[in-house]
C-alpha cells in the first residue's frame, strides 16, 4: 500500500505506485491493501485565451506528404499557424496505432477512433525522408527508396488531382517498405542507438508487447482470437518462444514507434518553438479495436464479449454499437488504475493538451452484450472519483491541459464535475441554445467559459454545408433521413435563419446575409464574442470545403475519413495552398482584429492545491 503523507507534510502530486505494482499489506500481514493516489484537485487553466486549428492529420497533404498527411505537414502547419495566424494550438484526430489490413485480404479500417492501440502512435504517420538514417541511403538503397518516393508522388497526385480518395493501406505498404530498406542498411550511430536502447528501457514490457503483437499479426492475421491457441495469451510459453523466433520483426516494430515518438516530439517542439502556448493538442479516443495490440496485450483489463456504444436517443432510435471493448472498472481498480495510468502519460509526452473523447465514458459507459442490440445495452459506473484523479494528476505532470468532448447525452452532474476539475468542455455553435427556457440560440454573453468554443467538428456537417443546407441533401441522398426531405430541409434552414438574424443583429455580418464567406467569418466573430477559453476553427472552414470527413451511420455508402480538405468546388487544397489562401487569411483577420482590440483576456494559469483521492 502506498504511504500517505505524514501528519503536517503536504501530499505531494503523484504518490502512486509505478504500474504493474501490487499493494501490500502491513508488516503483520493483517489488514486490507488499498491504492492511494495523491493529486491535485484541477487540471491548469490555458494561461490566456487562444485560438487554434482543428484538423484530421491524414486530410492534410502537401506536396512532399506520400499520399496522406503526416508528421511533418503537422510540424510545417504549427510553425507557419503559430507564426503567421497567432494561433496557439493546433488540435488533431487520434494519432493511434491502427490496425493493420490483412495480407490480399479487403483494406483495414480508415477510422482513427478504432486503433488496434492506444498506447502508441501510428508510423504510417512518419515523414520517412525526416528520418535522420535516410541521409546515408547508397547504392542500391538509395535507388529502390527514391522508387518508392515516386511511387508515393503518384498516390499523392491522384488524390490531390484526380479525384481519388485517400489510401491508408496503399501509403502505409510503401512507407514500410521504404522503413524495411532503411532499417536495414543503415545503422544507428551510437548517440542514436543510445536513445533508442533508452526509449526501450522507458517503454519496457508496454512496447514489447505491442510490438510482438504487430510481429505475429504480420503472420497470422489481424485478429488475435483467430491465432493459434497458445499465441492468444501474451505471457504464455508459446507466445515467448514466437517472439524469439520474429526477434528482427520486433525490433522492426519497436524501431518505428521509437521513431514516430521522435518526430511527434519534434512537431510539439516546433509549434511551441512558434509561440504557440499550448502546441498540439492529441486526441484519445473511446476505446480500441477488440481484435488489436491493447485487446491482447491487456485482455485482463477488456470486459469480453461486451461493447461500447450508446442508448438509443433522438438521433439514434436504435441506439449505437461502437464495436469496442470497454474496460473492466473492478480490474482497474485492482491494479491502481495502471493501464489508464500509461495510457495518459504516454498521449501527453508530446502534446499540450489532451482531447479525451466521449468524456462521459470516465463516468459511466453503454454495455452491449455480443450479439444483442444496442437497445438491449445497460449502464455501467467507473469510480469517476478515481478517473477524474490519475487524469488530473498525468496532466499536472505533463503541465497540460485537458478537454473532454461532451456532447450528446449528458448524465446530471457530469459537467459540474469536469469544470470543477479544470477539464474543459467542447461547445458547438449551433448547438448552443437555452434549452431550459426560450430555446433561442444562447447569447455569447451567457456561454460558459471552460470550453473550447467551436463551429463544427468532423462529425458534423462543415459550415459552409450547414449554411447552404446541402448536409440535409447528402443524408437523404444516403437515405439517413426519418423524415421527409422538405421536413428536413425546412427545420434547418429555419436555424440557420435565427442565427443568421442573431449575428445580423449583433453586427457581425458586414456584408449582410447571403454572401457565405462573410456569414463563417461572422460565426467566428460570435464566437470570439463568448467568453470561453480556447476558440477551436475547423481548418477546412477556412476555404469553404462542404464534406464531412466523418458521416456517422454510414460505412461505405460515405468515403469517412478518407477526403483530403477541399475548397467549395471539391477541389483538395494542399498545405501550400492553405498558407496562400485569400479565404482563408480573411477568416483569420476576424482573430487578428481581436487581439489588436485587446478583448478577452483569459484568467492566468493555475492549480489548485492538491489533494488526496484514495481509490
């Protein structure tokens, strides 16, 4: 059992026992063994208000990305948006480990919020030419990597300019191959190998695991309940002998997670490096796929045969199956919360901030039995007490930030709870109206201001679809609708209509109603007219794009999180067309004339003094 503070010493942040260790009992050997997790009671405030990009990473391509965006058009736009925008973060989908397609078998699954793992980033996200090895290629190293460049040009082109969708599968199999080459035939210098042999150490049996598991499903598949028998379980005598034997593949795996980390860290270091207070902001999503590293390493901790999803409601008569193990609160009790413990701190080693996805889910989360419907789902509690305090706690460690996506059904009490821990919320124009009363759109005055304040997110419908309507078009073109189009149509149009005429009112529309670039940058001005923190704008607002990246309730009848950003035509703007945008840079004077007014001062940084939560 960890010791709590002696009478009269102040608790000191982070008295918890390091993962995997087992609470003892006393010297006796009598009583009981509890946890004790010493924290302080709130996550800091951002030091001032700022305003920041929102972007799926993958969307982004600039002409030296190999078909999707990466980590180095992640560093370029930090730099220039902290540079030339004033921005102070930049916010982007999960980063996670996907899982891997099958080998000829149909392409894996493009949605970020369903990793094989939560524990490590994905490197089909690397720029391989910024690894520091591919300045040494000879010979035929060389020749076969430039192929590969060009092969990856190729993709590159087709999606930027023919039309075609973004190829996960097809960018990360010439990525490998290229990382295969390089791997091989240029070996690390002893600074380098040093701080590789020191990242292993740091990770330990987490990235052992992880990478074994990548190793054996180059072998046997994607799905670990399909492997032989005796690889199912991770410390079982067949599954040691299996990574002796796929050593060099283990290595390979633990290489590039060592290498993805290296370039995350350097993207936070140039964004912050580009005077931006907070940097990347990371994204944690839900759960993982049932299939994948962390549901075989950790399967302890998995509630099996159950998964995540939500009651049914107003949009979802028939509730919602997420298809993702949750875990087991008991397990993660027993343990001292160690898995969720190392989830955290190993998302904020490079982030200034950390978007925790469906935040309801630290309080309580909707159980589907395997084979049962959604509707037939129950409620199951976390000790929110416990979840609020090892989060609270890797944040201070990290001095980061957190902010929880809570939108939708919100169980009483949940947001009182968040904002007294410092956790901000997400707010979304147009959701924004006084539901308790006139159900009006909610003056900006009335907003709270522990929140990111935002216009869309890449569930929703972009602005410029929402304004014109042709979201409502595009579900009933899916058939997504309940209702009849006109219904549809009309309903939204009808809210638009009464934010349009509360901004026209306000004075935020200087060209009056009708002209659509001036309509988004009106939006924004509302939105800097609220009082909360951190203003959030979905970057492919900023050049009109009308897509959504994710259209839930579809699978392939909806290209979900495969378009890169786009303009009004549907034609992909690269990352040097964005810096180069007129549209874009006219936006982004609504926020440069705000801060030469000098309006909205955010509160100074702070902690509050910290506390003891025994769990």
């Amino acid at each position: 059992m960890s010791a709590a503070p002696s009478a009269g010493a102040a608790p000191q942040p982070g008295a918890v026992p390091q993962p995997g260790a087992v609470p003892q009992p006393g010297p006796d050997g009598g009583g009981e063994a509890a946890w004790l997790i010493v924290a302080p009671r709130r996550v800091k405030t951002p030091g001032r208000r700022t305003h920041g990009l929102l972007v799926q990473l993958y969307s982004l391509l600039s002409q030296r990305s190999w078909g999707m965006g990466d980590l180095g058009d992640l560093a370029e736009l930090s730099a220039w948006a902290g540079c030339t925008l004033g921005a102070g973060f930049v916010q982007v989908n999960p980063l996670h480990a996907a899982v891997p397609s099958p080998p000829d078998g149909p392409g894996g699954d493009p949605s970020p919020y369903r990793p094989s793992s939560r524990r490590f980033p994905d490197p089909v996200h690397l720029r391989v030419e910024a690894v520091p090895e591919y300045a040494y290629l000879t010979g035929e190293a060389r020749e076969r990597v430039d192929g590969l460049c060009r092969t990856a040009g190729l993709l590159r082109d087709a999606v930027l300019r023919q039309g075609a969708l973004i190829d996960r599968d097809a960018v990360w199999a010439l990525k490998r191959e290229a990382l295969e080459v390089l791997l091989r035939e240029v070996p690390l210098g002893p600074g380098r190998s040093a701080a590789y042999n020191a990242f292993l150490a740091e990770q330990g049996a987490a990235l052992e695991d992880h990478a074994t598991w990548n190793a054996l499903a180059e072998i046997h598949g994607p799905d670990w309940h399909s492997w032989p028998a005796a690889l199912r379980d991770p410390a079982s005598p067949g599954t040691a002998r299996a990574r002796r034997e796929a050593r060099d593949r283990v290595d390979f795996h633990c290489r590039l997670a060592w290498l993805t980390d290296t370039q995350l860290a350097a993207a936070q270091r140039t964004a912050r490096e580009a005077g931006m207070d907070i940097g990347l902001v990371h994204d944690l999503a839900v759960g993982v796929h049932p299939g994948g590293a962390d549901a075989w390493a950790q399967q302890r901790h998995f509630a099996p045969r159950m998964s995540v999803g939500a009651p049914p409601d107003a949009f979802n008569a028939r509730g919602q199956d997420w298809g993702l193990p949750p875990w087991r609160p008991d397990r993660l009790a027993e343990s001292g919360y160690a898995p969720y413990r190392a989830l955290l701190r190993g998302l904020l080693r490079n982030a200034g901030a950390l978007r925790i996805d469906h935040v309801m889910g630290l309080f309580r989360l909707w159980w589907v039995p395997e084979g049962r419907e959604p509707t037939e789902g129950t409620y199951v509690h976390y000790d929110a007490e416990a979840m609020l305090a090892v989060l609270v706690l890797e944040a201070h460690r990290a001095d980061a930030l957190v902010i929880g996506e809570d939108l939708g059904t919100v169980e009483p009490g949940v947001r009182e709870t968040l904002r007294e821990h410092g956790v901000l919320g997400t707010s979304v124009l147009w959701f924004e109206r006084d539901w308790e009363g006139t159900g009006r759109p909610l003056p900006a005055g009335a907003w709270r201001a522990d929140c990111v304040a935002t216009a869309t997110t890449h569930d929703l419908p972009p602005t410029a679809a929402r304004l014109t309507g042709e979201h409502v078009q595009l579900r009933h073109d899916l058939g997504l609708l309940t209702r009849p189009l006109a219904q549809e149509r009309a309903e939204a149009a009808a809210d638009v209509h009464e934010w349009l005429g509360v901004l026209s009112r306000l004075g935020m529309l200087s060209d009056g109603v009708g002209c659509e670039e001036d309509e988004i940058r009106a939006v924004h001005r509302f939105l800097l007219a609220t009082p909360a923190r951190m203003i959030g704008i979905w970057l492919p607002d900023a050049v009109g794009d009308r897509r959504p990246q994710n259209l839930p309730g579809t699978w392939d009848q909806y290209p979900n999180w495969r378009l890169p950003v786009a303009d009004a035509a549907g034609h992909p703007v690269t990352l040097e067309d964005l810096a180069a945008s007129p549209r874009l840079h006219a936006l982004m004077a609504v926020f440069r004339e705000r801060v030469r007014r000098g309006d909205g001062p955010g509160e100074s940084a702070r902690t509050a003094p910290p506390g003891a939560h025994p769990v």
